[in-house]
C-alpha cells in the first residue's frame, strides 16, 4: 500500500505541528473514513515508540544514513522534506544530496522542501543562510523529479533571537554601517505556517516550483520594540552600533551565553534584512489558510500577552 506522506521532523518545531495537523484532520484510527495515509519519522529509531504508541506509523530518516533513507522512502507519494539545521554547509550538502539521490532511487512522486523566504522569490539573495537554500533547490532541479520548495517566513516565535531580547533586557544593541536600521521583516507565526505547508501538501500541484508562505506584511526592529513597551510595560529601547561593536557588545554581554561567531553571522543577516531581503510578502498562505495571516505585530503581541517573560530557546546555548 502506498504511503501518500512521509514527514520528516516530526520531533522538530516545525515537523510536529505539521503532524499534528495530520493527526487532527485524519486520525490514524479513521483511516478507513478518510483514506490518507502517513507516517512519522525521525533519525532516531528510539523516537519511533512515541508515535507508534498513538497508532502513527514510524519509520526511521537519518539524513547521513542512505540506508535508512531507502528504507524509509519505499512506496512514498510525498516526501515533506525538512531543511536539516546544521550551520556547517558541506555537511548539510552532503546530507540533502543523500535526501534527493534516495528520493529519486525509490520513485518519491513529489518532494515538498522547506527553504527560507530570504530573497522572496528571487533566487538573489546575499545571506549566507539562504545559499544552502539555493543548494537544495538546484539539486532538485537537476534530480528531474517533482518537487515544490516553500521559502517559508522567518518564525514571528523567534523575534528574540535577532533583537537579542531578553526579559532582562534594556537596551538592545544592533547593527548597521548608517545611523539608521530600516529593514523589514515578514515575520510569520510557524504555527501558521505549519497549518499552510500541511494543506499545500494535500492540496498539491505546484510541480517543480518555488513558492512564498509569509504573513500580509513585514515590521521593523523598531516597531517590535514598542509591542513589547506597549504590551508589557517595559521601556526597552534600541542603540544603533557598528557591526563590530555589535558583535562586541553582545558577545561580553549576552544573558544566553552565545558565542562571538554567532554575533558576526547575525551580521549578515542585518545586511540582508537592510536591504530588504526579508520584507517580500505573498498572497499564495492566506489563500491556502483561507484567512489572513496573523500579522507580525499582532503575533508578537499576542506572545506576549500569553507569556510576559516570553523567550525562544535558541536565544540560549544548550
């Protein structure tokens, strides 16, 4: 019998809503109703008793063990395709290119892979996060097989990280050759976003396509900072520094213990973001969800009514 989806992540952020979506819309225990099937997965083989414990099916993906994937990918329609996170870039291409060769061996119908939304749907971008993106993307391309890459926004949940904002938090020191930071950000609510890449996958179509999941409209630094005054009565503001003050700065200072490396990529980032590499916006998630997006204002706002002292896990070293 044919697997129609098999979902990667499913222990991740991103991967797990999705799930969950499935999970809620087409329970294991009515397959005979609704006909879809799927499984879980993960690179780790113990994970498989948390799902399969709840009726999931489970199958084994460890992007760095071929074997696991031919295993995995036998009988696949659809493959959802999680961008694996490592920061090492001849490693994640090593992994990807294992995820495509394996696809094409065993006959994956479509592969849905999630990239980022840096650059909109230009393939121009300068952010050194984006290029692996664009790796991935030509691998598909010159595999032959169908495939849809979802430039996703950047996650509203991880506002923290890239204004380095703590509770504890007064002034926020960022970066730019100017004396101004004007960039925008489409940030997007990954709880939205999971929803849209769920019922674009059983939707289908887009073959061999780069598509934009992102909310209506981008928001500055400067305008996220007053959502956290107005809705938390703090009086957090932001200095403009050089980049190497920044990094500096941060770095001696920074409450989550990140590392200077980690200041000096973010950098780049700011420079892409100034030059409004991360402000496109596209029709196609409100389409798909059948509402408008929440915005980012409302999304952080929302964040933090929910939890005053809100923080986002990467903003800490493990």
């Amino acid at each position: 019998m044919p697997l129609n989806y098999l979902l990667t992540g499913s222990t991740g952020g991103l991967g797990s809503l999705i799930l969950d979506y499935f999970t809620t819309h087409f329970p294991p225990s009515q397959l005979t109703t609704h006909g879809i099937t799927y499984a879980a997965s993960s690179s780790n083989p113990d994970n498989a008793h948390r799902f399969t414990s709840k009726n999931i099916p489970f199958r084994t993906v460890n992007y760095d063990d071929p074997t696991t994937l031919d295993i995995a990918f036998q009988d696949v329609e659809n493959l959802f395709f999680v961008s694996t996170n490592t920061f090492d870039v001849e490693k994640r291409r090593r992994q990807h290119l294992n995820v495509v060769e394996a696809a094409k061996r065993n006959g994956v119908k479509h592969v849905w892979y999630t990239s980022l939304a840096f650059g909109g749907l230009n393939s121009n971008s300068k952010a050194a996060v984006q290029q692996a993106h664009y790796m991935t993307e030509e691998m598909l391309r010159e595999s032959g097989i169908n495939y849809t890459s979802i430039r996703e926004g950047i996650y509203t949940e991880a506002f923290p990280l890239f204004i380095n904002w703590y509770p504890e938090s007064t002034t926020l020191y960022l970066p730019s050759s100017s004396s101004s930071l004007s960039g925008k950000i489409a940030f997007t609510l990954r709880s939205e976003l999971a929803e849209a890449t769920a019922k674009l996958m059983l939707r289908g179509g887009h073959d061999r396509s780069i598509v934009l999941l992102t909310a209506s409209e981008p928001v500055s630094f400067q305008e996220i900072v007053e959502v956290i005054n107005e809705t938390t009565n703090r009086e957090v503001k932001i200095q403009i520094v050089d980049p190497e003050t920044y990094v500096r700065l941060n770095s001696e200072n920074d409450i989550g213990g990140k590392p200077e490396g980690f200041f000096r990529q973010l950098v780049g980032w700011f420079e892409s973001i100034e030059m409004g590499e991360a402000a496109f916006t596209d029709g196609l998630m409100a389409e798909v969800l059948g509402r408008e997006p929440v915005t980012p204002r409302e999304a952080v706002r929302g964040l933090l009514r929910r939890e005053r002292d809100y923080t986002w896990h990467q903003n800490y070293i493990k």
